[in-house]
C-alpha cells in the first residue's frame, strides 16, 4: 500500500471539515500534538496507519459528526469524552450552565443540584468544577450514557453522584435546590432529524410535539424541590409559551423564559412555593 503525505490527506479531509478540524483529525489518528502535523506535513504518513486514514475518509463520507471520529468535544473549553450513546454538546446549552452558574454565583450557600438527562455529563460537571462546595446529582435512562458521564468525571475529577434512572425513578425521597434538565424537545415529525440521524435518537426525539419529557420534569418538580427551590429547563425555541403554562400549571412561581445566542426561546425557569 503506498503512503501519502500528511499534506494530502489534509487535502482529502478538507473535503469534508474545516482546516483546523482537519488537523485535529490527523493529531488524532496519529497520536502526535497539532505543530508536530504542521511540521512534519509534507512527510509521508507511516503505511501501518495509512488504513485509519481511510476509515476516517469513510466516515467522513457517510456524515459522521466529527467529534464521534475524534471521541471527544468541548463545551465551555472544557475537553469532554462523546459516543453516539450521547448528543454532541452544543452553544444552546451553554446558555442554560451560564444561567445556573450566575445563580450559582449569587449563592454563598451549599445547595443541593440534580442534572436529570445528564448525556455525557457537561452540565454535572461543569457545575461542579466551578462550585466544588455543592452537592451534584446526575441521572440518565442510558447505561452507555452514564458510561460516558462517568468517564469525564473521572478525567475532570468532578466528584459527582451518577444515578441509573427514568428522571425523577433515580432520585425518590430526595430533594433538591436546582433541577436542571437538557431533555429530548424534538417532535419526531420535526424535518431537522434528518441532520441528526447519526446522534442517539432517545435523547433528541419526545412525542405530544416534543414536549412529553417536558412535561414528565415540569410536573414533578415540586416533589423533589426545596421550597423556593428553581426549576430550569432548555427547550425548543417555539416552545416557551407552552413551558410557561405547564410552569404556571404546575404550582411554580416567579417564570420566565430566556433567550440563547440567537435571541428565540431556549430556557425557562421557575421557583416552587
């Protein structure tokens, strides 16, 4: 089998990603940092690797989301291991740690937080990493999910409880000052899965328009929180109007729903009595 060069097959990526995506890809398959791929691009790549570049070009072709090639993403510069048991993370989500973390930041106190729908992990431990003092419930339906959560919170050594359950199935009898969820809000008619088929399907799609989950988290709230304890919850951005009545219905207080970073409908929260 003959070789290529590091420079050609940055070539062939570039097809499909980025120029800086390309060169994380190659740093990847070959093990080496980012400047030891510039310095070295014009170099032939060592034939027993030569078969990984190829599968990397087949997946590539078949849509594979780059961070399943690489195993990994970001979320608020943080590094995060990903599989296709879990959703890539994504900006709309930064939108709703922010929201926690500033209310987070207003509050000297230890509080109790549950991450319900946990994925990957990103909300549990970004929360913990910046305010180690509270104590961080996580709980996902997925056992490959919690797999994956518990891995980056080996890696950050993020210390925090990770529970096997149905929303609120892992958490009976407890309670808490902050529930937080990022649960499936797409309808399963919704034409944009089509551009998400390669992301577990369980952790995007909800039937009743998207909203059941929503429903499921919003409804048993007041069971699990403290009083005065904050529900926050992201959603679809053509579903704030319904989140705030199911708030309302629901016994919470003091509701309001939050832009993300393109001014529509992403967050709603509320207080219980």
């Amino acid at each position: 089998m003959s070789s290529k060069t590091y420079h050609a097959w940055l070539l062939r990526f570039r097809e499909y990603i980025s120029y800086r995506e390309s060169i994380w890809l190659l740093a990847h398959i070959t093990g080496n940092d980012h400047a030891d791929i510039i310095t070295n691009i014009d170099k032939n790549v060592p034939d027993d690797i030569v078969p990984n570049f190829e599968l990397a070009i087949s997946k590539l072709t078949e849509g594979t989301p780059l961070p399943y090639i690489l195993g990994s993403s970001y979320f608020m510069n943080r590094k995060f291991f990903v599989s296709t048991d879990v959703m890539i993370p994504r900006p709309d989500t930064e939108c709703l740690v922010s929201k926690i973390l500033e209310l987070l930041g207003s509050d000297t106190k230890e509080k109790r937080i549950l991450d319900l729908g946990t994925g990957s992990g990103i909300i549990a431990i970004t929360i913990k990493k910046n305010f180690p003092q509270h104590i961080v419930w996580a709980t996902d339906y997925s056992p490959g999910a919690l797999l994956i959560a518990r891995k980056n919170s080996a890696f950050h050594e993020a210390d925090i409880n990770l529970s096997h359950g149905n929303w609120y199935e892992a958490v009976v009898g407890e309670k808490f000052d902050y529930i937080i969820s990022n649960p499936p809000y797409i309808s399963p008619h919704d034409s944009h899965l089509i551009d998400l088929s390669h992301e577990p399907k369980s952790a995007l799609v909800s039937h009743d328009e998207g909203f059941q989950d929503l429903e499921k988290i919003i409804s048993g709230a007041n069971n699990y929180l403290y009083p005065e304890g904050q529900l926050i919850v992201e959603h679809g951005w053509q579903q704030g109007f319904r989140c705030q009545y199911a708030f309302h219905e629901n016994g919470l207080t003091m509701v309001s729903t939050l832009k993300d970073y393109l001014f529509r409908d992403r967050i709603t929260t509320g207080k219980s009595k």
